[in-house]
C-alpha cells in the first residue's frame, strides 16, 4: 500500500487535467478529478458517429511531441499511435497551391516572385534565429521587416487573422517563432500521428490507469466555487455542496477560473492577469463518401471563404479508425461574442457548405454523409507584446491551490504536448515526483515510428 499524503482535486478533465491527475496519482496522492462535462479530453472530446468515436476538433500529435509520447508510453499505448506523411496546400483564386518544398514556394504565384523568396528567408531565418527579444516584438512587425509589407499583407496577415481575427495586431513575434521551430528536427519531413481508437483511447486508458491508482472521477461534475475557509482548508463547491481538499490544481481556462474563486481565495493569492481574452473556434465536421483532397490542411485564410481552413484528416487516419467515410473539418477562429459565434448551426451550414462546394466543385449534396457543428469559446489566449510575464503563476495559494492551464503554455504551442509540459512544471513547482512509467520498464521514449517511405522535405512555411 502506498502511504496516502494528501487529498488533492484535480478540477477540469482536459488532458492538463488528465496529466495532472496522472503524475499525481502514481505519486500516491489520494486524487479527486473534478470534470464539468459529460466526458474527459477537453478540446479533444469525441462524439459517436456510426458506431464509432471522432473528435469534435481536428487533432493530431507531432514526431517532436515528446513529453506527450512519453505519458502515452506511461500509459502502455505509445505503440498505437501511427505516422504519416501529411501535405499542406493554399487555396488562391479557385487553385490550390501545394506549400510543402521550397520549388512549391518559387511556383506559389499568389506572391509576386521576389516576395516568394522573401517568404523563404524568412521561414529559414526564423528556424536560424534566436528567439531572444521576440516576446517584445509584434509579429505583425517582425515579418513585415523580414518579408515585406506586401507579402505580410497577401500571406502572412490572412494566416494570422484566420487565428486571432481582428486582434492578431499584438500578437509577439514570439508566439510565430516557436510555430516556426515546432518541428524543427524533423529532417525527414512533415508527418503527423494519429491514435488507434482516437483520442478516447487516451482517455479511457488514462481513465482506466486512474481507477487503478486509486482516484476517483467524477463526471457532469462543474464546479460552482473554490475558496479557502477560515483554517485555510480549500473548499470547492460544486452542485452536491462544498468539499475541503488538502490541494488543489485548476486546469480551466483563465476566464473560466476568475468567476469561481471567492472572497477568501481572492485576497491570498495574486490576481490574475484578465487582460489576456481567448479565441474561441467553430469546427463544422462533414463525413464524405469521396475524398476532397490529399493535403491534410488547405488554408482558405483569404477574403470570401467563410472558414479558414479544410482539414481533410482522413488523410491521417486509417480506416479502422473511421470506416471507408472521409473526414473533413472546416474550421473558423472567432471570439466568443462575435455573432457568428452563436449563429444556429442551420445558418452555418447554409454558409459554409455551399462555399466548400465552389471551392470543390466536385462535391455533391450526395458524397455529404452527414455534417456536425461544434463551438469551443476558450481555445487560444490571444497574446500581447510581453506576454511572458503576464503568464499566471503556477503557485497561486502557497502549498494549497496550483494553476496548470493554457494560459501559461505560452510560448510553446498550445496542443496536448504544450499542456503536459506545463503540468510538468506544475507538478515540479508542487514537488510531486515524477516516477517511472506504468506500462514500460524504462522511462526513455522510444523514437517514432516515421513512415519508411521517404516523405517530402520539411515543409517551408508556417501553418498558423
Ligand atoms: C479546433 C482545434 C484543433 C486543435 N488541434 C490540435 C492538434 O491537432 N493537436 C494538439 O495537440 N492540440 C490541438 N488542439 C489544442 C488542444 O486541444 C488544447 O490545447 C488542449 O486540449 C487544452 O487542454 P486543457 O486541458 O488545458 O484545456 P481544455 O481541453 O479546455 O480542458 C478544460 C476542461 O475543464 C472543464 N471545465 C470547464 N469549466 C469547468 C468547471 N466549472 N468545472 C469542472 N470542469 C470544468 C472542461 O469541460 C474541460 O474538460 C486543438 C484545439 C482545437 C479547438
């Protein structure tokens, strides 16, 4: 028997919740994970189609996604996950422009030809240069000076208003490095990697490893409050009343958390930085019974285009993973209180179909199998120039009550590997161990399994 130390929640069942709750639980904290919704994963929840499950948003793991492989392998499931090549493509006037080479760039006619090459310093010099002062710098600046203002205004703006919309204008040169570098050691090309099962399979199994560790989960849970009470014991409400725990960790969304914390919380610890607002993003799901494409990701990011980008992720997945159906997910940035945000889904699809056929006019009424919408308010923070210390702290309460969100992901990418490298530092500033792997007798990652085939070269633009 483990000696039991502490009782810890764990609020919030993304995977920043999941990797929390993990590390704590094999380090024989008695754990409570706390999750709002119906099921685990967050942002990469699924829903049943068919007899089998999708995720609502697009997702896909890196090669260089390290500290997440290394939880799978933790877990025992590294080896289902699979890698392919994946292609990238821009959509310009009816063509599509494929942008995976550098011959693809000095063939991309959108750009006049000088800007093309300057397109391609830039993207070298970005994989080149240190990333010391970025974080001061806007990106809207940084590439202008590096690209030209002409093809700041026809390439990268439109890829950074398809992120931020309206509010790209602060964004630090920072936050485009590290997508510049995010697959930086990739000498065989872009490839990306999917999960036998999707997603849920992560999430059962981490759910599965929980039990056995002893935590419980308690779903369609959403928490209503946390405070300290007059011991200084934490107290977290929730619909069946109040609970104390020894510690906790919130893995919720900045926003999310503001409303929560009580008077007595309120006045121990620091404020948050609520000047940082998130992007939030509408992904419509279309099941084809023919392909659109081979590129995993079309960006659509000019004027016109109701959404941003086609992401034709059966290009990735096997068909044991979605049967002999095609998945595509067209999917928009939008800010939680633009009023597309809340437009019926009837409206959506009205919009959004019609434009996918102009821009395939291969596609029939008849290939579409059925179509879903899905909204998530809280997905990006959108960033501002010195971002790095309007980070919040890990340690909000001292000894009690620690942050591991996305707010704090900043500047790696925010992903499902940018969330378990920040419970990591979460945890080490909690002074929980980390221990050795559950499912394997050693703790060093195993390469991944990159297709044999030889992929294309490392891609020469930034997707953002
Ligand atoms: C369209 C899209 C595409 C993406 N593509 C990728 C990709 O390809 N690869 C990748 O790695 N990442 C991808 N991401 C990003 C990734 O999903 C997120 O960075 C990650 O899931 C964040 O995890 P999290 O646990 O920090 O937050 P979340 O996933 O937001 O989890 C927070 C959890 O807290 C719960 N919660 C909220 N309020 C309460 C409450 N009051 N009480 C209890 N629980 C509550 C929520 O229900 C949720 O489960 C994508 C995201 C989107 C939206």
């Amino acid at each position: 028997m483990r000696p039991v130390t502490h009782s810890i929640a764990v609020l919030g069942g993304g995977i920043s919740g999941l990797a929390c709750a993990l590390r704590l639980a094999q380090a024989g904290k008695r754990v409570t994970l706390i999750e709002g919704s119906g099921q685990l994963g967050g942002l990469g929840a699924f829903f049943k189609h068919d007899g089998r499950s999708f995720e609502k948003f697009y997702h896909c793991m890196l090669p260089s996604d390290g500290p997440l492989l290394r939880v799978l392998e933790s877990l025992g499931i590294r080896d289902d996950v699979y890698w392919k090549p994946t292609t990238f493509a821009y959509a310009h006037q009816g063509r599509f422009f494929p942008l995976n080479t550098a011959p693809d760039l000095l063939k991309f006619a959108p750009l006049r030809f000088i800007d093309r090459i300057r397109v391609g310093i830039t993207g070298l010099y970005g994989r080149l240069v240190s990333d010391k002062g970025l974080d001061n710098i806007t990106t809207v600046k940084w590439l202008t000076r590096l690209s030209g203002a002409r093809a700041f205004t026809k390439f990268w703006q439109p890829m950074l208003e398809a992120k931020f919309g309206d509010r790209y204008h602060d964004v630090p040169a920072l936050w485009f490095w590290t997508r510049f570098n995010r697959e930086k050691g990739e000498s065989k090309g872009e490839c990306k990697g999917y999960i036998k099962g999707g997603y849920k399979h992560i999430t059962d199994t981490c759910a599965r490893v929980l039990r056995s560790l002893g935590a419980e989960i308690r779903l369609s849970t959403a928490v209503q409050g946390i405070d300290l009470d007059a011991e200084g014991r934490v107290t977290v409400t929730t619909a069946a009343g109040s609970e104390k725990f020894d510690q906790i960790v919130i893995t919720l969304p900045t926003p999310q958390v503001e409303k929560l914390l009580g008077p007595g919380m309120r006045a121990q610890m620091p404020v948050l930085d609520t000047t940082t607002d998130y992007q939030g993003v509408i992904n419509c799901l279309l099941f084809l019974k023919k392909p659109l494409t081979t590129h995993y990701w079309v960006a659509t990011p000019e004027g016109g285009h109701p959404f941003d980008g086609v992401v034709e992720t059966s290009t990735l997945t096997d068909t044991s993973d979605r049967g002999e159906r095609h998945v595509v997910y067209l999917t928009k940035y939008l800010h939680r209180e633009d009023p597309r945000f809340t437009q019926a889904d009837d409206s959506i699809r009205a919009a959004w179909i019609p434009a996918l056929k102009k821009l395939f006019p291969q596609l029939q009424d008849a290939d579409i199998e059925a179509s879903f919408i899905f909204r998530a308010p809280f997905v990006e923070p959108i960033y501002k120039l010195g971002q790095m210390q309007l980070r919040p702290p890990e340690e909000l309460v001292p000894n009690k009550v620690y942050l591991s969100n996305t707010a704090q992901v900043y500047p790696v990418v925010t992903s499902w590997n940018g969330s378990v490298i920040q419970a990591e530092h979460t945890l080490d500033v909690m002074g929980v161990s980390s221990v050795p792997p559950i499912g394997s007798s050693t703790a060093a990652l195993k390469p991944a399994k990159l297709p044999a085939s030889a992929p294309p070269p490392r891609s020469v633009v930034v997707k953002v």
